[in-house]
C-alpha cells in the first residue's frame, strides 16, 4: 500500500512540474548551431542583468518577460532574414547547481535537452554512497522528489521531467553509506543481546 502512495505522490509531482516552456532569466543563455553557415556564429550567448541578449549580427534580442519559444523564434527569425533558412538549432541554457553525492559539486549550464544522466555526469556522476531513490529538486521553499527510476528508463530531457533555471538538484547520501551509523546500529544490538541473555541467565 506504501508502495502504490508513493508511485502515486511522485506521479502527481513528476506532472505537476512538467515545463511547458523554459522562462529565461539574466545569466542564462541560448546555445546557437549552425549546420550550414561558415561564420563563427555557433556557441553560448547569455543575458545580461537588464535582460538583453546581445548576438552576433543581428545585435539585442529583450528576454524581459517572454517565455523561451518566443525568444527562439525572434531570433531564428533574424537569422533567417540574413542567411536565408538557415539550419539553425537554438536551445535555451540554463543554470542549475547540482549538490550532495556527485564528484564534483557546483552551478552547471544545461540545455532542456539535456538528459538526467548527462546532467549528473556534469557534476562527475555520483558517489557509491548516493541514495538515488531521493533524489530531489530544491526549489525556493519546495523540495519536488524525482522519479528517478521512471526518468532513466525512459530517458527523459530536463524539459521532461520539468527542470527550471535556478533549481538544486540535490543527491543525499545513502543511510547504509554511513559508516558511523551503521556500526552504531550494530553496537546497539549487540548491546541488547548481551543484556537480554544476562537477564535469561538469572
């Protein structure tokens, strides 16, 4: 029964955080790729703390107050005015800090295409002691449990499974991995044995 409450609690989360678009905010960026123009155009673009995006060629794009599909299409369609249809991939980037049992800890890019296991490589993968079945989003005052399992199996991007700029994605160590508690836990069992057959003894 804990079993099937749990599925259904992270199933409710895992749909109720889903990204219907990316909301950039100054510090992230776009990832341009030309597949078809000699200029070196292609790479990370970020905004400016007044909201400006400054691009080669085509100058300021205002990223105050649009969602990301609709800074994607201002800017494709500027390119596409200079290049004439350009093959042209443009992704947002956004800045997330990934923390807890991973390698390398800190504040990472990604893009919403980004899969989970990509991320977390980002950071250096995680430890032997990592509980992956906790694994959680920090977010503000939230704290939205992941559906770890669910994600890796399907392979699922960091729009999938609703990844926002400025989240934590924190890794918690595994109890087991504690080797402290662990011996505790043996020391006061054995503890009570030992009590318990002073006391039969008697």
């Amino acid at each position: 029964m804990r079993y099937i409450l749990r599925i259904l609690l992270l199933t409710i989360v895992y749909n109720t955080y889903q990204l219907s678009a990316q909301q950039l905010i100054p510090g992230d960026g776009v990832r341009l790729t030309f597949m078809d123009i000699t200029d070196e155009i292609s790479g990370d673009y970020f905004i400016q703390p007044d909201g400006r995006l400054q691009l080669p060629f085509i100058g300021i794009i205002s990223t105050t107050n649009k969602q990301f599909p609709v800074i994607r299409d201002e800017i494709f369609a500027k390119y596409d005015s200079l290049y004439r249809k350009p093959e042209l991939t443009i992704l947002s980037l956004f800045r997330i800090n990934i923390l807890g049992e991973v390698y390398k800890p800190g504040y990472y890019y990604v893009t919403e295409e980004e899969r989970f296991t990509s991320i977390l490589a980002l950071a250096g993968g995680v430890t032997g002691s990592a509980d992956l079945e906790s694994i959680t989003i920090l977010r503000s005052e939230e704290e939205i449990l992941l559906d770890v399992e669910t994600i890796m199996h399907e392979g699922e991007t960091a729009e999938d499974f609703g990844l926002q700029s400025g989240d934590q994605i924190y890794v918690p160590r595994s109890f087991w991995a504690d080797t402290g508690r662990f011996t505790w836990i043996f020391t006061a069992i054995a503890t009570m044995v030992t009590v318990i057959a002073i006391f039969l003894a008697n």
